[in-house]
C-alpha cells in the first residue's frame, strides 16, 4: 500500500513537473526574446542619455541605469503573471480594471497629482518613486473595449449600434480625464486603439469614416478654439515649420534630427555620442531615446531597434489571427495598435514626420509605469497565445 501511495505520489509529482515544462514550451520565444532585447538596448541607451548629467548634477552617474535594472525585472514579472492568467477571465474583471484606472486618473487630477515636465499626469508615492495611471489605463481599456465588441448581437454581423456607442462613451472618459492633464500623445493612443479595435470587431466601414471624419472635425475646432496649451500649439507649429521658432518650439526638433544624423550608417559608438553627452536634445532617456540610438549606434543600429519592435507587432498579429475566440483576437489587436501606434508616433517625432506629443518609445524609453504597462501588455499577448487554437 505504501509503495502504491508512493507511486501515486511520484507519478503526480514528475506530472505536475512536466505540465509547467510544457507550459513554457508554449510560450512565444521569439516574442519574448525581442522584448528582451529592447529592454538590455535600452537601459545602455538610458545609461548613455543620463551619465554625464548626473555627474554635473554631483548625482549617482549609474541612478537612472540602476532604477531601470530594477524596473524591468519587476515588470517581466507582472508580466509573467498576466500571462499565466486565463485572459478570459478577464472579462469578468474587465469593469473592475476600467475603474480602477479611471479612478487613478482622477487622483491624478486632484491635489494628489504633481506636474513633472508640464504634464500634470503623475502621482508621486515618495521616496522617489511615482506613478502614471494614464499608463496603466491603457491595459483597462483594451480590455474593456474587448469585452463590449467581442460578441456581436442577435441579427448583428458586428457590434451592434448600442455596442458602440458604449465603446466610445467608456473610451472617451478616459480620454477626456487625461486631456485634462493635458496629454495629447495618450490621448493620441486611446483614439488608435479604439479605432483598431472597431475595426477588427467588424463594424460597418461607415462607422469608421464617419468617427475619423468626426475625430478630425473636433481636432480643428479644439486648435481654432484655442483650447489646446500654449506649448501644445508651439509643438504643432514647430511640426508644420520647424524654422518657424528654431530657438523656442523647434529647438527640440531641430536638434533631434542633428543628434540622428550625426550618427551616420554605423554610429559613433555606445557611450560616445558628443549630442548625447551636450544635453542638446531634452529628455532623452524618455521621450526623445531614439536619438541617442541614432548618435551612438548609427543607421545600423536604429534600423534593428526598429526591426524588433516590427517583429513584436508582427508575432501580436500572428496571436490576434490564430486566438481562441473574439475576446482574445480584440485584446491582442488593441495591444498591437498601442504598442504600434506608440511606436510611429516616437521615431516619427524624432524624424520630424510627426509632431513631438511625448510618448515613450515601447520598451526602450526609461520609465516605471511606461515600462510595467508595457510589459503587462506583453503579458496579455502570451496569455492569448497559450490558449489558441492548434494551427494546422
């Protein structure tokens, strides 16, 4: 009876052990490997944008490296968990998740929130670290936006017109919570998930046209009515003639597309950008890090980092296309729009073929929240991908 016990006891043991290996077997390697990727560029590229600075400022020259090491562990492991999540329990949650992080969003905007680089978008915990919430109310919303458009009605092809309408109420407060902030750029990518989104659920195509018609029609009368900020309008005239205010608005521009291409095909090396090291271009360990790419690793290096955030996109249309079921080909279509709108929004800016909103640049900017977001999003996609269907 022992030795049969004893069997039993072995026989669920080596099971139990070969469910996890296989577990891990299924994960999206390639997928994972090109997040890992970034992040390592990225804290170099952190280091480089922040070195020189600190030691002028009689700081820790390694601090922002140092916080950045230990941001991305912790959000590999958020995104861990998310990922050995059932995603479709998620929809239960889904409601719960919206109003967290649009209860966020008000704190935000209470005597709770603090403005750090003219956006009134942080909520700081002490002991130097702080919080985004906008950050985070991107993941509530793809899931929310799933859960509503993921089955359409009796009769409906797609979703239905109450469907809709209640995507774009839910999708729109948020939105307005953080263009209150103001954060145009966020706002930016709320509208491209949420039209991502619409699209891939199946809604007729004169829904779409009619809300970029409408989108552009609100976007000209906030800019006539002038209820965009000073420095928001300063950005989009800098965007559209960068000689316009070379020393103002433009500066940022200007010297962004120096420090790009200053690095030739093959860079000046990591550590060695005389642009980077000038403190030319503001903020390059954030919004502008695509510069120091640029400087320091040249055409060459730019064009890999680019590469793998394409093969990040890719892999997240390959796991919408084979998911299990509607809910889970939505949230992995409203993580590619976000991560891939994000994307051409950065290097766009910093080319100067779109106009400076402020956005990070998907696992390679320096950031806490950005880089936990982001990473749970990775954490969504994987979750998909372990339970989609077989392919042939």
């Amino acid at each position: 009876m022992t030795a049969g016990l004893g069997g039993v006891r072995g026989y669920g043991t080596r099971r139990s052990w070969l469910d996890r290996t296989a577990v891990l077997r299924r994960f999206d390697w390639t997928l994972i490997g090109a997040v890992f990727v970034l992040a390592f560029v990225g804290a170099l590229l952190v280091r480089s944008a922040t070195y020189d600075g600190l030691i002028e400022q009689g700081k820790d020259p390694e601090g922002y490296f140092k916080r950045q090491l230990l941001n991305l562990p912790i959000g590999f492991a958020l995104g861990c968990m998310v990922a050995l999540l059932d995603y479709r329990l998620l929809r239960a949650y889904a409601p719960i998740l919206y109003g967290v992080a649009s209860v966020g969003l008000v704190a935000v905007l209470s005597p709770l929130g603090e403005t750090i680089n003219g956006s009134h978008s942080w909520i700081v915990l002490g002991g130097g670290f702080q919080v985004q919430p906008s950050e985070f109310a991107k993941v509530g919303l793809v899931v929310l936006l799933a859960m509503i458009l993921q089955e359409p009605r009796d009769g409906e092809v797609g979703p239905g017109v109450r469907d809709i309408l209640l995507a774009l109420v839910l999708a729109g407060i948020p939105a307005a919570l953080i263009m209150l902030q103001p954060d145009l750029g966020t706002t930016l990518v709320f509208i491209a998930v949420l039209l991502g989104m619409l699209a891939v659920s199946g809604v007729r195509k004169r829904w779409l046209f009619g809300l970029v018609g409408g989108g552009l029609a609100a976007a000209f009368s906030v800019f006539f009515f002038g209820l965009l900020k000073p420095y928001q309008v300063a950005r989009f005239t800098a965007f559209i003639d960068p000689s316009a205010d070379p020393r103002g608005a433009g500066y940022n521009a200007q010297q962004a597309r120096i420090a790009v291409g200053s690095g030739g095909f093959s860079g000046k090396g990591l550590f060695n950008g005389e642009q980077t090291a000038g403190h030319f271009v503001p903020e390059q360990q954030t919004d502008f890090i695509f510069t120091v790419a640029g400087e320091e690793l040249g055409f060459l290096g730019s064009v890999v980092i680019v590469g793998l955030l394409g093969v990040v996109l890719w892999r997240g249309l390959r796991i919408a296309v084979q998911a299990a079921d509607m809910f889970g080909t939505l949230v992995a279509a409203g993580v590619v729009c976000w991560l891939g709108f994000q994307t051409f929004e950065n290097v766009g800016m910093t080319l100067g073929i779109m106009p400076i909103t402020g956005l990070p640049l998907p696992f390679v900017s320096y950031g806490g929240s950005a880089t936990f977001a982001n990473l749970i999003a990775l954490g969504l996609l994987q979750a998909v991908h372990l339970r989609c269907r077989p392919v042939d």
